[in-house]
C-alpha cells in the first residue's frame, strides 16, 4: 500500500522539473530575440558638429543655417556703415602690396628725375672741359660733388625693389579663411555701391591701362639711363687721353657716374618688367595701384568671423534618419578712417533655431532647398 504513495511523489517532481526546464528554455529564445532586435535597431544619437564639412554622411548640410546667418549679419552691417562714404575690407597681404606699390611708383618717378639731372650736370661737366691737353677749365665746387657722390636716392630706390620681390602667400585657416570669403561676398551682394573693394582674389591684374602707365615710367627711367651711359662713354675718352691731376679728376667723376649707372641697372632688373607674374614687381606694382586709387579715401573694415553649424542626427528602424540643422555665427569688426582713427567696433552673434529636415523632402521649407 505504500509503495505507490512514494512513487505518487517522485512523477509530480520529475514534471515539475521538466516544466522549470521548458520555461527556462522559452525565457531563453525570447531574450536571444530580444537581443538580436535591438541589435538591428540603430541608436538614437546627437551630435554637434565642430563647424567643418563632413562629406560622410550629409556634406555641408549643416552649414545651410550658417550660411543664412552670413547673409543676415551682412545685410544688418550694411546698415551700420556711415552714410555717404564707401568701405574696402582690411586684408594684411593686399594692404602690404599697396603700400610696396606706391614706394616703387614713387621710386620710379625719383630716379628717373634724379637721373635727368645727372644727365644735366655730366653734360655741363663735358662741355666746360677743354681740348685735350689745355687742361679742364674750373668747375663749381658744388657740380663736382653732385658727380662724385652716388645720390642717396638711386640707393633707396634700388632697394625698394626688394619689397616686392617676394610672393605675397596668405595661409588660410581651413573653414575660417572660406568664411571670410564667403562674408566679403554676402556684403558685396547686400551692399554693393557701399563696398568698394573685398581685399583679397582679382584686384585688377587687367587693366592695361595701368601697366601700361607704369611701363611708361620704366621707359623714361631707361632712356635716361642710355643718355648716361653715353655721357659716360665721353667721359672715359676723355680719361684715356688726360693726363696727371686732370687725369686723377675725371677717374674719380667716371668712377662715380658707373657706380650710379649699376645701380640703375640693378633697379630696373629687378623690377621684371618682361614678366607677367606674381614673381614680377612691377606686375605686382601695377595691380595694387589700381586698387589703391579704386579704394582711395574708403573707410577699412576690419572683420573677423566665426561660422559654425550643427547637424543633429537621429535615426530610427520604423522612421528613418531625419536630420535638425542649426547654425552659429560670431562677427566682429572695426572700422576705421584711412589714418587709423577708429570710428565704431561692435560684437555681433546670432543662433538660428533648429530646422528639421525629412530627408525624403518634406520636412524643410521649400525656399531651404533652393534657398539663394
């Protein structure tokens, strides 16, 4: 009679145990296709961008908000510009340029009309001297010193030559340099007959009529140059047939007169005027100068500019990748008169609110897709 009892025992333990052992097993496959779904799913995340293009996943569409923001801050400097007068952008490397230009012009202008005048007095000097072997006739003590001396003036000339000899290079700074470019055209396209001149890219490297001007200096400057080396040419027959101290007094005149002609000609090979480069300065002279006169009495503005934007990324199984765009930009500036008196400076930020784009199309305004 008790032998079944304890058997009774034993089968409900063992169902039991094949019931734990069922459940477990269920519990398994679901957690395992739990695991396996969630590792399909994408994670949801945000992340600002540090204001560069990130061509891996939506290239520059991160910037369309700064870009807007570019325009907007323009058109309100714009504004803030004094009535009646015109600014040029302030840009080191053409400011530079502009100020190597006129010191070649102005050297150009110097020597040819320091040159002339030596002409003059290396022809009077000739026409006092006396046929060969009556001696030379007395000269001012003034000519004579005036033809010994090297004047200070062909001197600096020659080494001003030396400021444009050099390319001027502007090292960008990667997302920032593009910016500033972009500010300076959304400033021309605001205000165009308020700006008048960007700073930087084509500043007239075409017009001929200037280079044509300053090739004119160089011609006069040469035929000045042949007209002394003529003269010296005299000179030196002179010199082979003096003797004694007239001898030693035309050595000394023709020594001097040569040492000047070197100089000119040192001048004038520097300058590179068979070249049309940006190695050349006299093409470099050319193109600043017609810059300088464009840009003449315009107030400088000065800028700095900072533009960032930002994608937020969020991406789902069931909706798909949709995209919040914002953009940040800082601006400051100052604008000063010619002679550097500062008249206004002013920091200015925007933030544009959060655009969220359906990258099927339909989550963004119309003008955002074919904005101009």
């Amino acid at each position: 009679m008790h032998a079944p009892a304890s058997a009774q025992p034993s089968a409900d333990l063992a169902e039991l145990r094949a019931r734990q052992l069922e459940a477990e097993a269920r519990q398994a496959v679901a957690e395992a296709e739990r695991a396996e779904l969630l590792a399909r799913l994408p994670p949801a995340q945000s992340k600002p961008l540090s204001g560069a293009i990130d061509t891996r996943q939506f290239g520059a569409a991160g910037l369309v908000r700064a870009f807007d923001l570019a325009r907007e801050l323009a058109t309100g400097l714009c504004a803030r510009l004094p009535a009646g007068r015109q600014a040029a952008l302030y840009d080191q490397a053409t400011a530079q340029g502009m100020v190597a230009a006129r010191t070649v012009d102005g050297a150009l202008a110097r020597l040819a009309d320091d040159m002339a005048e030596r002409n003059k007095a290396l022809q009077r000097y000739l026409d006092t001297q006396r046929p060969p072997g009556s001696g030379a006739a007395a000269l001012p003590p003034q000519l004579l010193s005036v033809l010994t001396v090297v004047p200070a003036t062909v001197r600096a000339g020659a080494d001003l030559a030396a400021l444009l000899r050099s390319d001027v290079t502007v090292t960008g700074i990667g997302y920032g340099e593009g910016a500033r470019s972009l500010f300076a055209s959304a400033l021309a396209q605001a205000c165009p007959e308020r700006i008048s001149g960007l700073g930087a890219g084509y500043l007239g490297e075409l017009d001929w009529a200037r280079y044509e001007k300053l090739l004119g200096r160089v011609n006069a400057l040469a035929v000045h140059r042949a007209g002394y080396a003529q003269r010296i040419a005299e000179l030196q027959a002179l010199l082979d047939a003096a003797k004694g101290e007239q001898k030693k007094e035309f050595a000394a005149v023709a020594q001097a007169a040569l040492a000047q002609l070197k100089v000119v000609d040192a001048f004038l090979e520097s300058l590179r005027a068979g070249e049309a480069s940006e190695k050349s300065p006299l093409f470099n002279a050319a193109r600043f100068l017609g810059y300088s006169e464009r840009t003449a009495g315009s107030l400088v503005l000065d800028i700095d500019l900072r533009l960032e934007g930002m994608s937020i990324v969020k991406e789902n199984l069931f909706t798909g990748q949709h995209l919040r765009l914002s953009g940040a930009a800082f601006l400051w500036y100052r604008l000063h008169e010619p002679d550097g008196r500062l008249l206004a400076a002013e920091v200015l930020r925007r933030i544009s609110r959060p655009v969220e784009v359906d990258l099927r199309g339909s989550g963004a305004p119309s003008d955002f897709w074919s904005g101009r």
